[in-house]
C-alpha cells in the first residue's frame, strides 16, 4: 500500500509539474504574441514595417502622422489577416498542398482580398521610399507630372544665363544643353496629350528660353529658374494651341457668311480694291496671330493695327449689305481718298489729342 501511494503520489506530482509547464508555455507564447502586436503597434506609428530593414522614419513623410499612415494601415490589416486566419481554423499543410481551405467561401475570400491589398500596400510604401525623384504635379494642361530637376551648378548656371543675356551665343548653346532634357519630356507630354497640331519640340523649347532671355526684370540662376522655364513653355504650348484652333476654325467657316470678319476667305471683287498693306493685316489675322504680333509684323501699335482691321471689316461689311446712303456713299468715293483718310486717322491717334501751340493764351472758362 505504502508503494502504491508513493506511486500515485509522484504521479500526481508529475502531472501537476507537467500542467504547470503547459501553463508557463501558453503563458510565455501569450506574452511573446502581446510582445510582438506592441512592436507592430510602436512601428507602425513610426511610420515604418516590423522587420523592414530598409524602413526610415521618413518612409512616408506628410502620411505617417495622419491616422497612423500607410504603414499602419499595413500592420493593422497583416494582423486582421493573421486573425482571421486562426479563427477560420485554416489548415497551412493543406494550403500548402493545394488543398480547400476549411473555411467558408466568404472568408476565403476576404483572406485573398487582404493578402493582395497586404502587397500592393507594402510595394507602393516601398516604392515611394526608393523614389530618387521629385514629381511635380502643378501642371499645365491638366494633370501631366513634370520631373523637376535639380540643377548640378547653380552658380555656373547664373553665370551662363548673364553671359546669354549680354549675347554670348555659345553661353546661349550651353544653356539650351543644360536645360533641354527636362524641357524636351515636357514638350513631348504636351504634344502626346493633344495629338499632332504640327508643332515641334526644339521649337517649344528654343521659344521658351529666348522668351525667358528676353528678360522681364527675373532674376535668374537656379532650380526657380527651371521651374519658371516650364512655365513659360506651358505658355508657349497653350498660345500655339489657340492659334491652331482660330486658324482651322476660320479655315472651315462658310465664305458665304454675312459678317466678314467671320469668313475664311475673301471674295475676289471684294479684294480687288485692297491696299498691299491691308492685304497684309488680312494675311496675318488669318494665321491666327494675336494683335501684338500682328503689330510687330507691320511696324505700328497693337490698338492702330486693331483699329484699321475694323475699318476694313466695316467697310466690306457695308459691301456686302448695301444701304442706299452707304451705296452712294461708297460710290462717291476714291479708295486712294478712302486710304489717305485712314492713315491720316492712324496718325492721329499715334500722335494722341492736338495741343496748344507754346506760348498761346488759355481757353476762356466757360461762365
């Protein structure tokens, strides 16, 4: 009997001993779990992945902060798939092997939805960590991203724009070497979003930086510089766009229409009676030239050249739809006396209102 007992004794005392193992065993891998959900927790508020050795606090600057950033996003859906997993009792073996999951359907795909999202998150965070660029989304034309970059010599570059600017051509040469890469990507953007208009991109570009040359009172020298540059050839895109639409706009209007000035083409009894240089405004408003460049072409100011255009319209407009005083009117009159009077107002308003001749009295006031 007294062996027995001992027998029973140090059995008992084994199974307690053994229970009191299994319990310090869950007890150790409870801890090691809530351990490993606080380490997850503290980097993903740091904004970076447990066990990412490439991971920076600055893995996701401006998103890290915010509701606990991408990278939290991230850990919170590895642990809702971890979980899942273990309450869907899923058999890794018969994954593994090929096998169904024992789980519904519904879970199962709920799992797959997590693990795909799980990767596209980890490889966009990663993504934007190895990113050696800076994107600049402020684009003209709506929506193009434009690489801005960096210029490796400020101080040769500003040394190189003064140089330009006094006239050096190779200077100039250098320039047009040193900022074409970025400006060229961005041309062929603006001229693959818009199909072909028969623009060039070395066209954009040397318009760019002549216009950018010309002065302005900018400062010049530096990564503002370029960014300024980019701008312009936005500019420079969108005035030639505009230019291209008026001209095959006015090249399919009707010539049958009642106003003149909306035809395409001008009838041939009405240009029989033209002026070389009305025949040259005519020419240059149907390019689609603005009303500066129209007056740069003929040598006078923008509203002069504006004014004569109307005029002119006027005029066929009153020959297209003759009245009985126009008609006399018009028949009565010399085209070279209807000229001379032109000009003679273009000088007129050249010259602004008539002054007092020095030295004559002042008008009376009136009483």
């Amino acid at each position: 009997m007294a062996r027995r007992r001992q027998r029973h004794q140090r059995a008992r005392a084994a199974f307690a001993g053994a229970r009191r193992a299994a319990g310090r065993m869950a007890g150790d891998r409870d801890r090691r779990r809530a351990a490993r959900r606080s380490r997850s927790t503290r980097a993903a508020a740091r904004g970076t992945l447990p066990g990412d050795r490439a991971a920076r606090p600055s893995l996701l600057q401006g998103g890290a902060r915010t509701n606990g950033g991408r990278a939290a996003v991230v850990a919170r859906a590895i642990r809702r798939r971890r979980s899942r997993a273990r309450d869907g009792g899923i058999d890794r073996d018969a994954r593994r092997g090929g096998g169904r999951f024992p789980c519904s359907d519904r879970d199962r795909r709920g799992l797959e939805r997590d693990a795909r999202a799980d990767s596209h998150a980890v490889a966009r965070t990663r993504a934007a960590h190895r990113g050696h660029r800076r994107i600049d989304a402020r684009t003209a034309c709506g929506g193009d991203l434009a690489v801005t970059q960096r210029s490796p010599d400020p101080r040769r570059e500003a040394e190189l724009v003064r140089r330009a600017r006094a006239g050096d051509q190779e200077a100039l040469a250098s320039l047009l070497r040193l900022w074409q890469p970025s400006l060229e990507s961005i041309a062929r953007a603006l001229l693959r979003r818009h199909g072909p208009l028969g623009f060039e991109t070395h066209d954009l570009v040397a318009t760019s930086i002549r216009r950018l040359l010309g002065g302005r009172g900018v400062s010049l020298g530096g990564d503002s510089d370029l960014g300024l540059l980019q701008h312009i050839l936005r500019e420079v895109y969108a005035e030639k766009v505009r230019g291209e639409i008026r001209r095959r706009r006015r090249e399919t209007e009707s010539v049958h229409s009642r106003d003149p000035a909306e035809r395409g083409g001008l009838p041939e009894e009405w240009s029989r009676g033209l002026a070389p240089e009305e025949w040259e405004l005519v020419l240059l408003w149907k390019q689609g030239l603005s009303w500066a460049q129209i007056s740069e072409h003929l040598g006078v100011p923008a509203e002069t050249a504006r004014k004569r255009w109307h005029r002119l319209m006027r005029r066929l407009r009153e020959k297209s739809t003759p009245s009985t005083e126009s008609a006399a009117s018009e028949s009565a009159r010399d085209p070279s006396v209807a000229r001379e009077e032109d000009r003679s107002c273009d000088r007129a308003e050249d010259r602004g209102p008539p002054r007092d001749p020095p030295g004559s009295a002042p008008p009376p006031h009136p009483a």
